[in-house]
C-alpha cells in the first residue's frame, strides 16, 4: 500500500477516534451531572415543566453518548476482522471474549461505582453493549445484507413491541426487562439485580454499524464514503423530522406546541431512551454519520486530544467514575449534604465547569495508558 494511501487510511481510522472522544467527553459532563446534580431528578422521557433549558440540553446531549458507543463498535468489530495488513480473520472469538469481559466488569468494578456499595447490580450501558457484542458474535457470518436488513427492522419496529409489558412474578418479565424493558430480574435475598438499558433496540444499532463497516475498508473510494455519510446522516434527520414532526411513530410521548418556540423545541426533541425510541435513535445516529463525515476533514492537530481521549474509552470510563465517587464521597464529609441527604451544585454551570477541569486531568493518564496498551503484547491490556 503507498505512503499516501496509508494516510487516508490512518484519517479514516483517527476520525472513529475523534468520535469516540467527542461522546467520551459528554458522558463525562452526564455523569458529573448524575453525581452532582442528583437532586434535580431528569425524568424519561423529561418533565419540561420543571427542567430548565441549560439541563435539557445537558441530558439531550448526552443521548448521543450510548448510540455512537455502541454504532462505533459494530464499526470497530468489522475492522477487526477485516484488516488492512492480512488475510480475513473471524470477529467472533474477539466479540465473545470482550462481550463477556465487559459484562464482567459491569457486573463488579463499574456497578460499585455507582453507589459505592453491592446492595445492587446496576446492568447499564457496558452491558447493553457486552450483550450486543455477542448477538453479533452469533450473527456476523450472516451476509452484510442480511445483517444491515435485521438491524433496520430492529431499529424501526422495536416501537410496535411497546404496549407489550410483564408484572413482577409473570413468566417471560425477566427476559422482557432485558430486552425492551427496565425492572428488577431475578429477585433473591442477596443481592438486587436492575436492567437498566434493554438490549434489543442496541442489538440492532450494532448490527447496523457492522454492515456499515466496510466504507472504511482501503478499497471503498473516499468520495462514495462521504456521500453515503451525508445522505444517511440527512435521510435520519429527514425521516425523524417526518415521523416526530407529524406525530406519526417512533416515539412514546407526542410533541405538543409550548408556549414559546424554545418549550416547543424542547418538546420535539424530547424523546425516550429506556428503550431507545426510533426517534431517539434517527437523531443521534443522524448527527454520529454526520460528524464521521466532517471528522475526516478535521486538521489532524485539533483532533489529536480527542482521538487520545477515545484509543482508550474503557480505562476512561472507569478512571471517571470512580475518580466521581471519591469527589462526592469528599464533598460529603467536608461539605456536608445541602439537599436533603445528597451534596449537590447550587447551579448548572458548575457541571459544566468541574467536566472541563476533569478532562483536562484525565487527558494525560488516559493518554500514557493509551500509548502503553498499543505497546504492550498481554492481549487483555487490548480489552481496554
């Protein structure tokens, strides 16, 4: 391959990086909010009347967070299979060994982060994307077609499944909570157990990634990449304008006109993430495709934080919460609770301020464990 054609490729690779640190970095600023800003509660979908601007577009933002997340990774799965320097390589073993590896980690090291304790194991986004990487482990033999077809009707039919609902007790709630459902599974006297992102709606975003996979391939022309980009990116946001604009589908809570254009706007994007609703997803992954596109053009010199920031996501991701967890447990004994029995911000701002400041200190860790994971040879220090 020529030294030109290995600099496309590299920018082609970077600009999945870029993405990956973009979201990275708005998880960071939810997850402050989550820990600092717990005592003004944000519903699902949000409850406009008592949620100020600044925090909608706080909570809005973060919704890109899980789709690209898990998008990125069908990407990255068919990469790996696929890669540039040598012969096809089954991406199964890889997503079944790292599925099962991040499920385990959500299970002990991250759950523990949350509230300090393991009164309850909390099933959230790195398990919604561990179950997500063994479905595609069981189906990533199937032709691209086949899976770009499964995800779509995933994707777009999962809304038709919503008036379907279990009670504690019945047959079939415990599979249901982990589908399409949030609840408590398998109750025990030991230890509680919460699916707190169903998996089904994000089996079918992976899918779709994968299929999407081979426009990064060395042999996929940069223009045709960039058009696909762009049109599938403007054809989500002209099927979500379509759908939610009209009240159509797609979305559990119809928009209603507010008293002001700002209140009105707040209603059309409010949309639902437990389950991801089709218009959630139409959205986010519209604005994902897009910023892919407008990434590659990037100069590399403005992008090169935020590709650090997203070459290591995992150890980011659970130097950050636990980092949270020793911050507030300190505000607590120093400070004291201010809102009842939590410590909280008196405003907003201050979640947007301590995020800056947070990654800013987290860029040189996560950049010198970045650096060691692409040097080391202990295949688990990859997993990270």
């Amino acid at each position: 391959m020529s030294t030109q054609n290995q600099t496309i490729l590299k920018k082609r690779i970077v600009s999945i990086d870029i993405m990956r640190g973009i979201v990275m970095l708005i998880m960071l600023l939810d997850h402050v909010r989550e820990r600092f800003f717990f005592h003004e509660q944000v519903t699902d979908p949000m409850t406009l009347d008592s949620t100020s601007t600044a925090l909608f577009l706080s909570r809005f933002a973060a919704h890109f967070c899980a789709p690209t997340f898990v998008f990125l990774t069908g990407i990255s799965a068919w990469l790996y299979s696929h890669p540039q320097f040598g012969p096809q390589r089954s991406a199964r073993e890889f997503l079944v060994k790292r599925g099962l590896f991040i499920i385990a980690l959500e299970c002990t090291v991250i759950t523990y982060q949350w509230m300090g304790n393991y009164d309850m194991i909390w099933l959230q986004v790195m398990w919604a994307i561990g179950v997500s990487m063994l479905a595609l482990a069981a189906l990533c033999r199937l032709p691209t077609a086949w899976l770009a077809a499964l995800g779509l009707v995933i994707v777009f039919g999962h809304n038709l499944l919503t008036p379907i609902n279990f009670s504690p007790g019945e047959w079939g709630y415990t599979l249901w909570a982990i589908l399409h459902d949030r609840g408590n599974i398998l109750p025990n006297d030991f230890i509680g157990i919460r699916a707190s992102y169903p998996v089904l709606p994000w089996i079918g975003v992976i899918l779709l990634g994968y299929a999407l996979g081979p426009i990064y391939s060395a042999n996929f022309a940069d223009s045709k990449r960039h058009q696909l980009l762009i049109g599938l990116g403007l054809s989500c946001f002209a099927m979500f304008a379509l759908l939610r604009g009209f009240n159509i589908y797609g979305e559990t809570l119809d928009w209603v006109k507010g008293d002001s254009l700002s209140m009105t706007l707040k209603s059309v994007f409010n949309v639902t993430k437990y389950p991801p609703s089709l218009a959630f997803l139409l959205v986010t992954l519209g604005g994902t495709l897009l910023c892919l596109r407008g990434l590659e053009s990037l100069k590399p010199r403005y992008g090169k934080p935020l590709a650090v920031m997203g070459a290591a996501p995992m150890f980011f991701y659970i130097v950050h919460l636990y980092l949270l967890l020793f911050m507030y447990l300190f505000a607590v004994k120093v400070i004291g609770p201010n809102y009842g029995d939590v410590y909280g911000f008196t405003h907003i701002a201050y979640v947007w301020i301590v995020t800056i400041v947070l990654s800013v200190l987290l860029y040189y860790p996560t950049k010198r464990f970045s650096q060691y994971k692409h040097q080391s040879k202990l295949a688990w220090i990859k997993y990270f």
